[in-house]
C-alpha cells in the first residue's frame, strides 16, 4: 500500500469516556471538548455565510426545529443542552450545528458540503475468523479534522457507545455493546429542504445504536423521521446487514450480496434510481468508482477478511486524489480528504480509527472498558 504524505493529520483523536445521565454526558462532552465546540461552531459560522445564510436567521430556525426533536427524543435534547452548558455555548448553537445539514440543503443544494464518504459492512461468510466487520472513510472538508473527537459514553438505561464526532455533534459514526454498528455516507436529491420537518442522518443513527437488536436498530432507523437525503449501513454481529438510503419521507434498501455490501454517495436501490433524481455522481462522478473498487478489493479476498485487509482497502488510491482515501486535490477548490478512518469488529467489540488520510494515518484500537 503505497503512502502520500499531502496531510499531517495528529496521531489520534481528542477522547473522552463518560457516563449519566443525558445531561451528564453531554456536559463532559461540553468540557472535555470546549475548545473544538468552538471550531465546530466557527466551521459552519463561515460555511452558512458562503451560502448567505445570516447566523441569527439560522440560530432562530434551529431553535424552531428542536422544538420537534424535543416531542420526538427529548434525551438527545438534554443532551445537547448538556453540550452548551459545559462548553459554555449558545444553545441554540449547539441545535444549529446538529441540524446543520438539513439547515444548508434548505437554501442550497451545491458544494458547501464538501462531504463524501466510503462505507462496507462485511458479514462472517465472507470474513477469514467468521466474525462481523464494518469499515467507513468520512472524508470532509480539512478544517473539521481538529474538532473530530471519540467518545466511550454510557447512558443510564441505553447500551454504551464507542463513536466518532464532531464536538458539539452528537454523532457520526460507531457501534454500541451489544454488537450493532452504525456507518454512513452523504447522498443528495431533489428531495430535501425539510430541515423543519425531521432529524439529519447522525441523529437518526444515534437513535439506531439504542437498541439491543439489529431488526429493532433497522426500524428505528427507518422510523425516524429524516430532514433531509442521507445514507446508512447498520450490521449486527452475527445478525446481518442493511444499507439505507434515506430521503425525506422514504427509505430504500439495499442488502448484501456474497455477505458483503458496500456504499459511497449515489442511490443504488432500483427504486430509489427510478424515482429519486440523485445528485449524487453529477456533483461528485468519483462516488461512481469508489463502491465498485472497494466491492472488487473486499471480493478479492472473500472467505479471508481480515482487519488488516480493510484497512489495506481504506488506503487504496485508484482514481487519485478522488480514492477510497481521498486526498485534496491540489488544482481544485476542493479542500476535503478523508479526515477520519475507522474498522469495526462487532464479533470482537472492537474499533481502530485514525485521523485520516487512511494511508498515513495511526490506527488506535477502541474496546468498551
Ligand atoms: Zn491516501
């Protein structure tokens, strides 16, 4: 696996264990991580004012629509409220980088999300030791790298959760103990503009990683309601595996062939392709190689994947600097790479991720202590 050494990412991500209740783990979220709230807010500060949308405008929508997750999950509210207090935010800040992506497709639909993504669920049929694996590069724009954080936190009641995130955001990817695993990748359609009318992609994950079973991990996915285009792979160990593609009002499925099933950032559910028009390969054409290239490289090894082995096909870089590992492309605007990349075994309760770009980045294995 060659190396290209284009980003210095840090050696690990900022981590921090925790546990309470909702408030509880949101304030050590807010304290261990107030100087990344911070970057987290100024990120989306500026991307809001690329697309001319005033800050108090967006404060008073976010404020709006958390009135509906309040009826919807009043604990992922406290948690945020937990968030502010601790890192000594707005509230309504907090809201407004949680809904964010729904809050951006509601007044533009081109590149002030730079936000791509590669994602596999591996079952144990085509795995060397039987167990279930998952793999995700998130690739974003650069100036999110030094607010990514991981967090081992326990909730009174829920199962614990290992996942990474933007601080001040309550989720982007990861597994809970009970061997469900939640991945995901960016899709865009002519069906968004509803951030008043749902929860973003890391909200309705968040909520899947609740339960104790895959079946009921895949409902509650597919129950929440969704604000704007989104995609998600959840696996269960020794339980299966599901890709879906979420667009306000509807969810499409996709299911494993071989036991593996692979997603970048266009509508592969027949369905969805007939009735859903996908920007998706119109704003960003490499999402179209990157599934193939990663199916063709986990095929190729079917019946011996390994940890390793996934990581080996995070790193890959045909179609440069658009990969698997994305890098930024140096004769473009485009200033996003893959910022974090991570493998699950959810057999062995086990996560490693590094700060991206895959090939030079550090994997630090994660186990629930
Ligand atoms: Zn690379």
């Amino acid at each position: 696996m060659s190396v290209i050494q284009d980003v210095n990412p840090p050696k690990a991500l900022p981590f921090l264990r925790s546990e309470g209740r909702p408030h509880d783990v949101g304030r050590a979220h807010g304290r261990a991580f107030g100087e990344q709230v911070a970057g987290s807010i100024k990120v989306y500060k500026a991307k809001l004012g690329k697309i001319n949308l005033a800050w108090e405008t967006a404060l008073e929508i976010a404020e709006r629509n958390i009135g509906m997750l309040r009826e919807l999950d009043p604990a992922l509210v406290e948690e945020m409220d937990g968030i502010a207090e601790g890192a000594e935010a707005d509230r309504r800040e907090i809201y407004l980088i949680n809904i964010r992506t729904g809050l951006i497709r509601m007044v533009e639909e081109g590149t002030a999300e730079d936000h791509e993504c590669t994602t596999a669920a591996i079952l144990g049929e085509a795995t060397a030791d039987g167990h279930t694996l998952m793999a995700q590069n998130w690739d974003q724009d650069g100036a999110c790298q030094p607010n990514t954080v991981l967090i081992e936190q326990r909730i009174e009641g829920d199962p614990a959760l290992i996942f990474v995130t933007e601080a001040g955001i309550l989720f982007r990817h990861g597994m809970n103990e009970h061997g469900i695993g939640a991945v995901g990748n960016a899709l865009r359609s002519n069906r968004e503009r509803r951030a008043d009318r749902g929860t973003t992609s890391g909200m309705a994950r968040r909520r899947a990683l609740r339960c104790k079973t895959f079946a009921d991990a895949v409902r509650m996915l597919k129950q929440t309601p969704r604000s704007h285009s989104g995609n998600h792979i959840i696996a269960g160990d020794g339980q299966g595996a599901v890709d879906i593609e979420g667009v306000p009002g509807q969810a499409y499925e996709v299911h494993p062939e071989q036991g593996i099933v692979v997603h970048s950032n266009h509508f592969l559910n027949p369905q969805a392709q007939a009735e859903v028009d996908d920007h998706g390969p119109r704003n960003h054409p490499d999402t179209l190689l990157r599934d193939c290239r990663m199916r063709d490289l986990l095929m190729a090894k079917h019946g011996r994947i390994t940890p390793d082995h996934v990581r080996e096909v995070l790193a890959d870089h045909e179609g440069f600097p658009y990969s698997i590992c994305r890098h930024p492309d140096p004769n473009s605007d485009s200033i996003g790479f893959t910022l974090v990349s991570s493998v699950i075994d959810l057999t062995a309760r086990r996560m490693w991720t590094a700060p991206g770009p895959a090939c030079v980045g550090t994997y630090t294995e994660y186990t629930f202590s």
